[in-house]
C-alpha cells in the first residue's frame, strides 16, 4: 500500500453565480514512502487545487465532488476536522508559495513553531529546526516582516519539517524567490531529504525545478494528468505532445543554439461539458480520434499517458519554435544610439527612526539604446533594474549622470515636456492583469494614448487600434476591440498591453518582465513577438528579466547588474556563454537545469 | 521615540490649526448675538434700540477691538482655560455648563460606545467563524436591516413602546423633578432610569458597524494563507479563530474604536435631542440655535481636542497592537 493513495479525485468549484467548473477531474495517483514526485501544470490547470483537497484545506466553493484520498490508511475524504487533526502537521504537513502571507503577521516566528508543537503535545527543538534550514534561532524572536522572502521560505520549510512528517507538499516553495536564493533553498531541501526520508509532492509551472527535484513527474492539464512517468525518462522521451511542449518551452541559456518552442492557444474552458481530448485544439499533431475519444491514463512507456496515439508520438509535428535569429552580433551596432545613459546614479533616502539612510539603488551606469536593437538588464530582485527603467522613462530623475535622448535631457524635462517625451518612450509592464483598466475595452485602452499622443480622432484612432491589434497577432482584430480584460487570457492581455505600447509610434520600448507571469508555454509567443516589433520597427528596447534564457534569446546586449552596479556587460552570446564576473556564473549556475537528473 | 515626538509635533499643530479655526468661524457666521438677545428679549417686531443692544454687549463681554488682538485675547483665555461666560446660561462660566453636561454624555455615551464594541466585535467574529453558516447568516442580515433603519424613528419607537404604551421608564430628560442631582441613592437610580432608553437605542444600532467590520475583517483573514496553514498545522479550531483569525481582524477595528472615543465629548446630538437628555450634544444645539458664541467655540475645541486626542492613542495601540508597525514606534 503506497503512503497517498489519490483514487477518481475530483474537486469542483460551485460559485453562486456562475457556472461550476471540474477543477480537477477523476485524477489517481500514488506517492510510496520517501517518494518525491513533482506536479507540473500551468496556471488554472488544477494543480493547487488538488494539492489543498489532499490536504483537505478546500475553502468554498470549492468541495471534492468525487473519489477519496488516503493518506496512510486514513481515509482523509471522509473523517471528520477533529478526526484529522492527529494526522495533520504530525504525518504530513506542507509549506505554500513563497508569500508573506503563510505566517501569521502579528506573532513571532517562534511562537508559530510552539503553536505546532502544543497542538500535537510534541516536544521540539526549534532552534535546531532553524540551524537546519541555515537560519539563525535568533530569527525565532522576530516576526515574519522583519525577514527577507528567502528566510520566510526557509522558516516555513523548517516549521513544516518540526514534527518530522512523512510527507511534506510543497506548493510552488521557490516561485517569486530570486534565482539565487531558489538555488539555496533547492540544494537545502534536496539534503534533507536525503537524511530525514520524507515523501514530497512537488507542485509548480516551472519545468527547471520540478526536472531537476523529482523522481516521477506529473503532468496535469485541465483538472486531468495527462501524463505519469520518471523524471529521467520524461526528458529523454516524452509521451504527450502537452509535455513536450512544455520541455520545448526549456533550454539551456549557455548551448551553443538556443530555440524554444510554445505551445499556441489556451487550455478549455472546464465549466463547460468536455469531450474528446481536451488538449486537441492545442496539440500539434491531433489526429481524427482526437475529436471524440476521450483517452484513459494508459500505460505507456515506463509510466503513464493520456494519449490516442499512447505514447508512440510522431517526429513531425513540433510544437512551434522561436530562435533568434539575427546577423553576427558582435559587430558594432549601427545606427546613432536613441537613448544615452551616462554615468548615471540614482539615490533613495529612506527614514528609518533617528536616520536617514541613503540607499544607492544605481551607481555610474552607463550603455545606449539603439535602434532595432534589444538591451538587456539582467539581475537579481534589488540590483536596480526597474530604478534605471524608471530613470529612462522619466518618471525618476537621476541623482547624478544624464539620460538623454537625443540631444534632450531627459532628467531636466518637466510637465508638459516631460509628457511629449513619453510618447517616445513607452512601456511593457510586467503584470498584464494590472496594466489594464478591468473596466475598459481594449478599444478604449488602444484609443487613448492614440488621441492624446498622436492627436487622431475618433475614427482614425479606432481603425489605427485595429491596425495595432493585427500586429501584435489579435486577429480578427474587431473580435477584441470590444472585449474586456477578464475577457481575455493572460497571453492576449500582454499582446494588448504591447499593442498599447506601441501605439504613439515609440522609438524606445521598456520591457519590465513581460513574460515572467505569463504560461511557460506561451512564453516565447510572446519573446517572438517582440523579437519581431524591435526588429521590424526599429525600436530600441530596454529589457528587464532575472530570467538569463530569455535574454539569450530576445537580447543583443546584456547588462549584468548587482547592487546598482554593472558587473559586467557585452554581447548576448559572449556574457552569456562565456561569462566572466564571478556574479554572472553564480547567476548561470542557480538556473536549474534538466540535464542534472540524467 | 522619534515617532513620538513626531506624533506629537503633529497632534500640537493640528490643536493649533483647530483653535484658529475655532475662534475664526463664529464671527464668519451672520447675526450678532446680542442684537438677538435684545430682540428676543423685547419681542420680534420691534425695533431695536442701539443703546440696548450696547449694553447687552457690555454684560456679556463681547468681544472688542480689531480680529487680531481679539485672537490673541482669545489664545491666551484659552491657555489659561478661560472660556468666558455663557449668554444663555448667564451667568455660568462655560466651563461650570460644560462640566455639567460632561457627565451625563460620557457615561451614557462612553458606557453604550464600549459595550457596542465588545458585543459587535465579538458577535462579528463569532459570524465569521461560523461563516456561510445559519448562525452567521442571522446576524448578518440582521444587523444590516436593523442598520438601514432611521435612528429617530427607531428612538420614537422605542419611547412608544417602553415610555408611553407600557410606562416602564421616562421618555424625556435626565432625572426627574423629583429628585435632584447629588450623591444619594434616589438620584442616581432615578438617572438610570431615565437613561436607560436613550442607552437601549444607542446599543440596538451602536454594535452594527464593528459586526460588519469585525466579520468582513475576519472572514478575510481566515481565508488568508496563515490561516490555511494553521488548518494544516492541526491547530484547534478555538487557536485558529482566536490567534490566526480575531487576533488580526480586530485591528482595524480597535483603531476604529479609538477614535470614535473621541466622538464622546461631543456626544450624540439626536440621541439626546430626542430622549432631551442633559448631556452635551444637547448643549451644542441649544448654543448654535441661541448663538451663544462661549458655549459653542468651548464645546467645539472640547470635541477637537477629544477627536485629536483619540487620534493620537489610536496610533499609539495600533504600534503596540501590530507588530508591522511597531518597529517604526519603537524606533
């Protein structure tokens, strides 16, 4: 008998007013003794959803409509709160996304071990606990804002572990952390699970992780598992066209040739009846059956598929593919460089108690901007990258040192000055939910800047909306202009915050993460797409990312930045291939990497 | 301590700003309070005789020369706590009228304030640990249909009710002529008697918005990320509600509660419009409608400084309350 045993699990989600949705449907599956199994899906695929019904933590209106879970001969389903209260924390305990939220704000960090503790009538060490996970037993007396997000992490992954469980679930422990940091807390609990002998369910979107962390790997797509099967095996030989997808979606920033692939289109809309394979309309290589079989998990190679062809996937048929491609690119740059920024510095003060301190958040940079060309800023969280976006923006001005653009000062510009440079400069934002107003059409969004900038009137500037829609791929663009955000998926609210971007006819582009909360598989969608504008239109485009991979393959320069400082800096393919700052390898090296579990 | 100081620097700036203000708008509003007395005095029709009305004014003490030496005249009265005499309770100090009423509206008022803190706290917090239940359904709806009723109307009923169809206590006033203020037993359970409507109404509508609050608060909470790991931790039910749930709501709650302290001091003007009760509120209307300028700049500064006053401990708890914040106090 396997430690979980998951059996036709389903959850669905009954809000009062809308339709219900089969978050996860009919999913089995089993973890043994000490197994560490990853869970891998993108957003809305259900993963996180099955994850709290095996802990039994659905809040409504979510409930399991469906199946059991057993965790160690109980049948967690079915028992009662107080019935299950024994088997929580003590035999299987979790720790969730990386957020300030999973510790309770008004008490000390200790105070929430001792809570686990009394509750269990447990004895426990929790400086030890702390010494553990490389942290101070000293962090024991703060509380949870006094620490940084890594040591959050840490501190939940300790509090987790003090009862020593069976089984811990991990839900996207390292998602939000920098890379670096991600690093340490991956190796942290790769060690001790190696000396304690837990079970792990290891759920996230990032391949990188899941790879490189698990023994078997789950698939999941639309509240179903698509695929089951060895890490090892699963990246030698996929069996779903979705997996391989996904791992197309992967690669390694220092390879020689670098492509991705993506997958085009979105998942299903579950509140609706689904038949046939549910992954059809995205798959690359769907045949007739597709249409009306819907296709058990069978076994197929060393695992498991949900697959008509069982497995046996055709060569032909890849997912489509983005590589940059682009002259030699350690020839000078042509062309006068658009934006200058010379010796730039950019100081906070910040007022704690008695002093002031000054933080220094970018010192002496410099580097241009050049037309059709792609600069990237690559660094941690906090090494400056979106202070010098905003310095370049205008909307901060330089402490010392110039931005110019042209032979205008950007630094000394003001009001209305400053309002006729922004129509030269525009930007990407990371959150594509954010960005838009969720009460405007993307008609409106589109006419606006459109009217104020370019002085168009009504008509012309619906028809040049249009226009913009076509060009970042919307089409047909009189589908969308009427649309609102929530309308739309994260992949076409971006393309619509690129399309508004674009509209003042910019020569300057600032990117700041533009694909870091979107699907990995429509990632280099969206890479390739703007490839193609800065290209096409010969902008000059800031690029802001801590992801090293995507600025091999969007960037022709890179910037490498630490504490405000560049540490080093060149073309794309040399710093990125042949790195030579101490930093940038320490950068390189935390990615994680597929090939570590071959 | 610097935040202190800093509190404090602000909270004397804003005193400053509310005693300006204070001495600047009765003389922005139209009339002169002695021509009214004349004119009351002597029946409305008739004319109004300067010499008269001179002579008013020299009673009372009104005030002379230009608006500057008048406002610094006035800051000096005032930081000696002089606020002169009233023209209609002639000739009591303001100060002895004021700590007259004083009493009446801070128990009344302070005693029905806290208890609706406690009972809507705790009944809120009590609906959201039974949420999506009956339980909380009831107190809910509840209280958000007994919210949309009009205060005055549910006063009137109340004195119908209790005062007027079954005679249990007084419709009107503090005490009745039977008794008179003192420290005997006959005054003061008479007091209580009479008290007793106005307190009834106040605590039928007074717990509404910290149930509404606390709940929403609460329900939030518990719906937060450290609340689901206490879930998962296996804590007790009473633990989760308590430390990971009430612990946090009630914050914004206290704050809330802090500063309607300060509302005390200027007392509930339609509670005791309607129960005529002898508290502050009551005076505050009766000086604007007598235009008795003493009174009235006197009672104003006394709720500024009670509003501002309550500000001030409200940040103060809030530092001590949230650990968030508290390092910035304590720095």
């Amino acid at each position: 008998m396997a430690l979980l045993e998951v059996r036709e699990l389903s959850v669905t989600y009954r809000p009062r007013d809308a339709a219900h949705v089969h978050a996860v449907d009919r999913v089995g599956f089993d973890v043994d003794e000490g197994e560490f199994v990853g869970l891998l899906g993108e957003s809305g695929c259900g993963k996180s959803t099955l994850g709290n019904a095996v802990l039994r933590l659905l809040d409504k209106p979510a409930a399991i409509s469906g199946g059991s879970v057993v965790f160690d001969g109980v049948d967690v389903t079915h028992a009662s709160e107080e019935d299950l209260r024994p088997l929580r924390w003590a035999r299987i305990s979790t720790v969730f996304q990386s957020s300030m939220n999973a510790l309770n704000p008004v008490i000390t960090v200790g105070a929430q071990f001792d809570d686990a503790f009394r509750a269990h009538d447990a004895q426990g060490d929790a400086a030890a606990l702390m010494e553990m996970v490389a942290l101070d037993p000293d962090v024991l007396r703060r509380y949870p804002h006094e620490l940084s997000g890594g040591m959050r992490q840490r501190a939940a992954l300790a509090l987790a572990l003090a009862l020593r469980p069976k089984f811990v679930l991990l839900d996207e422990p390292t998602t939000g952390l920098d890379v670096v940091v991600q690093r340490t807390i991956l190796d942290r609990l790769r060690e001790l699970r190696a000396e304690l002998g837990f079970a792990v369910l290891f759920i996230s979107h990032d391949l990188g992780t899941v790879m490189e962390m698990a023994d078997r790997v789950m698939v999941m797509y639309a509240g179903e598992i698509v695929e089951d099967q060895p890490a090892a095996a699963m990246l030698t030989r996929p069996l779903h066209p979705y997996t391989r997808g996904l791992l197309g979606s992967y690669a390694d920033p220092r390879a020689a040739e670098v492509s991705v692939d993506y997958v085009p289109g979105r998942p299903p809309d579950l509140s609706r009846e689904q038949t046939g394979c549910r992954f059809r309309e995205r798959c690359p290589v769907a045949v007739a059956a597709c249409a009306t079989t819907h296709p058990p998990l069978a076994p197929a190679g060393p695992g498991a598929v949900r697959c008509v062809l069982g497995g046996d996937l055709p060569e032909a048929g890849q997912a489509r593919a983005f590589s940059p491609d682009r002259p030699e690119l350690t020839t000078t740059a042509p062309g006068e460089p658009v934006v200058s920024v010379r010796e730039v510095v950019k100081d906070y003060r910040v007022r704690r108690g008695w002093r002031t301190t000054v933080t220094r958040a970018v010192d002496r940079v410099s580097f241009d901007l050049r037309p059709g060309r792609v600069t990237a800023l690559v660094g941690q969280s906090g090494s400056g990258k979106t202070t010098l976006a905003r310095l370049v923006t205008g909307i901060e001005r330089p402490t010392s040192g110039t931005v110019a653009f042209g032979d205008l000062d950007v630094g000394g510009l003001r009001g209305r000055r400053l309002t006729r440079y922004r129509r030269h400069v525009q930007i990407v934002f990371q959150d594509p939910f954010a960005a838009l107003n969720p009460t405007r059409t993307v008609g409106y969004a589109l006419a606006r800047p459109l009217r104020n900038h370019l002085g168009l009137g009504e008509r012309a500037a619906v028809e040049k909306a249009a226009e913009l829609l076509e060009a970042v791929g919307l089409h047909p663009a009189e589908q969308y202009l009427d649309k609102l955000p929530h309308q739309l998926s994260g992949g076409q609210r971006q393309r619509v915050v690129i399309a508004r971007a674009l509209a003042p006819e910019p020569s300057v582009l600032v990117a700041d993460e533009p694909i870091s909360m979107l699907d990995v598989s429509i990632r280099a969608e969206i890479l390739q797409l703007l490839d193609r504008l800065a290209r096409d239109r010969g902008i000059a485009m800031l690029y802001i990312t801590h992801d090293l991979l995507s600025a091999r393959l969007l960037a022709d320069e890179v910037i490498v930045l630490r504490d405000g400082r560049v540490v080093e800096s060149g073309p794309a393919l040399r710093v990125i291939r042949h790195a030579e700052h101490a930093y940038t390898k320490l950068l390189l090296d935390s990615i994680p990497t597929l090939t570590r579990t071959l | 301590m610097r935040y202190f100081l800093r509190r404090a620097g602000f909270f004397a700036a804003t005193l400053w700003a509310a005693v300006t203000l204070n001495f600047l708008i009765p003389r922005l509003q139209p009339g002169d309070p002695a021509e009214a007395i004349v004119a009351r005095l002597s029946g409305r029709s008739q004319a109004i005789d300067p010499a008269q009305v001179a002579a008013v004014r020299t009673m009372l003490g009104a005030p002379d020369g230009t608006l500057l030496t008048q406002y610094v005249n006035y800051l000096g009265a005032v930081l000696r706590g002089e606020f002169g005499v009233s023209y209609t309770y002639f000739p009591y100090p303001v100060t002895h009228m004021i700590g007259q009423a004083l009493w009446w509206t801070v128990i009344l008022v302070g005693v029905t304030h806290v208890l609706s803190f406690a009972v809507g706290t705790l009944l809120g917090a009590w609906a959201a640990h039974r949420r999506n239940t009956r339980a909380d359904s009831v107190i809910t709806l509840g209280s958000t249909f007994v919210g949309t009723l009009p205060f005055f109307w549910l006063a009137l009923m109340l004195i119908y009710l209790f005062a007027i169809t079954l005679n249990w206590f007084p419709a009107r006033g503090g005490y009745g002529p039977g008794s008179n203020p003192g420290w005997s037993w006959i005054f003061f359970s008479d007091a209580f008697q009479h008290s007793v409507l106005p307190a009834l109404a106040l605590l039928i509508v007074g717990p509404i918005g910290w149930i509404i609050g606390m709940r929403n608060n609460m329900v939030q909470t518990l719906g937060e990320d450290y609340a689901r790991l206490a879930r998962a931790k296996g804590l007790p039910q009473r633990r989760i509600a308590l430390t990971y749930g009430a612990r946090i709501a009630i914050l914004p709650n206290v704050t809330g509660f802090a500063m309607a302290l300060g509302g005390i001091l200027g007392g509930t003007v339609l509670v005791e419009s309607i129960f005529n009760y002898p508290g502050l509120g009551r005076m505050m209307l009766d000086s604007v409608t007598n235009r008795d300028y003493p009174l009235m700049q006197a009672l104003f500064l006394f709720i500024t400084i009670g509003v501002l006053l309550a500000n001030f401990l409200a940040d103060m708890l809030y530092g001590v309350l949230d650990p968030r914040v508290r390092r910035e106090v304590a720095a």
